[in-house]
C-alpha cells in the first residue's frame, strides 16, 4: 500500500463529507501498518476529524504496546494532543523519566482526574516554567485545595503578571474558590490598563463565559482575535460562544484554525467534544 497516496484520497474524501469511506480507508491503513505506532496515530487522528470517537479511541488503545522507548514521549504527546491522557500515561510511566516526560505526565494525569499524583510530579522538576506552574495549581485547584491554589496563584501571578496563561490561572482558581469578585477585579483592573488589550479581552471573555455570560463572552473574545488572530486563548472562548449558539461548523472551523496555528493545542480536542456532545 502507497501510504502517502492514501492519505490524500483520505483527505480528499474529509473534504468532500464523504465519513463512511474515510473510516473504511483508515481501517485499512491502520491494518496495512499495524506495527508503525505513527501511523496508527495518524489513522486516529483522522478518525476524530470525522467523529469516529470510538474507532480512533480502539486505534488509540493499541498504540503503547506498538512504541520502542526512544519514541516514547513523541508518541505520547500525539495521543495527548488528540485527546488520549490513558494511553499516553501508559507509555510515560514505562520510559526514563527526564524533565520532558515528567511535565507530560503531569498534563496527561491531569486530564485524567489525577489530580494529587499530577501535582505531585511537580516537585520532580528542577526548573519548572511558568506553564508546569500552571498546570500544578489547576491540579491542586481541581482537588479542592482552594486556600492553597489562590496563594500559589497570586504568587506566580506576582513572578509574571503579564503572562495571560497565568492570569487566566489565577481567574480559574479564584471562582473555583468561590472568589468570583477577586477574579471579577482581576479582570477589570487588566482592561482599565489597556482596554484595547487583545490578552486583557481574552482573558475578559474567558471569565464571561465561566459566569455564563455569554454574549458578552462573545463580545471580548471577539475583539481579542481581531486585534490578535493568533490568541487561542480567545479563539477557543469563541469557538464555545458559537456551539452554544448551535453554530457547530463554525466552531469546528475555529478549531481548525487553532491546530493549525497551534498543532496538538488541547484546545482543539476540547471544542471538538463539545461540538460532538452538542449535536
């Protein structure tokens, strides 16, 4: 089999809707290539552009047994960025553990609802970075450990009060705390800084949308792409505001975009789930 040929008849039937015969060309791929663990993941990937969850989630399932060790964390972060925590877990805990494949681990645990076992891979890091920071404090947000996640994020918030991924930490931790008028604050004081901020905006639609509001959630996030087509932050809020307007092909165009601009961003899985959950 012409592995490359068949790829693009594949993404040629993606694109003419025709899912039925996507689905029976990736199966055959998948079988042609049983033993090539990127390939498989590729055959998986495809079958979530067409929402076959549970033939890309079989396809998923077989792939750590297929991975050497030295395509360990490669494989795992394919799996994880087309939404596959459980396999990618399987394969970070049997390979040498390094800084790359302990924060991995952290977000595949994370997404996974482990949240104590995630946070505790953080004391492994030597040099976290602001992302792995992140990560651990959603985790310790999501256990319920509120007192302790709002001071670990008005601490980071302090280290790096520009970066929006850590903003939007501190905004997570404090509603999930019960706190909505310190996130409410913090929301605004970044606007009254610059309101034409496209992060100040990203991070105002973001909030909208926790508080349900989301027309204004709309609002910001929409002025936040137009002044920066490359904040997925904002894209993702957005792509939400459409599937909860019922405008689910628009979204899942949001989320093309967002794979392309970002390729793996776990954002793109998640707005493919709600689309699919939607329907």
């Amino acid at each position: 089999m012409d592995k490359d040929k068949v790829l693009k008849e594949i993404q040629s039937n993606i694109r003419a809707g025709n899912a039925r015969l996507v689905s029976e060309q990736v199966m055959e791929l998948a079988n042609c290539f049983s033993d090539d663990p990127f390939t498989l993941l590729t055959c998986s990937s495809l079958l979530k552009v067409i929402e076959d969850e549970k033939g890309a989630r079989n396809i998923a399932a077989i792939i750590p047994d297929k991975v050497k060790e030295r395509d360990g964390l490669e494989a795992a972060k394919g799996l994880l960025g087309i939404g596959f925590p459980a396999e990618a877990e399987k394969i970070l805990s049997g390979i040498e553990e390094n800084a790359e494949v302990i924060r991995e681990r952290m977000r595949a645990l994370y997404e996974m609802q482990r949240y104590s076992e995630s946070s505790a891979l953080y004391g492994k890091l030597t040099d976290p970075t602001l992302d792995d920071s992140v990560v651990m404090i959603g985790a310790v947000s999501a256990n319920k450990e509120h007192d302790l996640a709002v001071g670990l994020a008005k601490d980071l918030l302090a280290e790096a009060p520009y970066d929006l991924n850590v903003q939007k930490c501190c905004c997570a931790a404090l509603m999930a705390a019960g706190r909505s008028k310190e996130a409410e604050r913090l929301v605004k004081d970044n606007l009254k800084k610059d309101k034409s901020s496209p992060d100040a905006n990203a991070l105002a639609s973001y909030f909208m949308w926790i508080m349900g509001r989301t027309a204004s959630a709309a609002a910001f996030a929409s002025k936040a792409v137009k002044d920066d087509p490359d904040n997925t932050m904002a894209m993702e809020i957005f792509a939400y505001c459409l599937i909860e307007k019922g405008k689910v092909q628009e979204a899942k165009i949001v989320a093309g975009a967002i794979n392309e601009k970002e390729p793996g961003n776990p954002a793109v899985v998640r707005i493919l789930d709600m689309c699919r959950t939607s329907d």
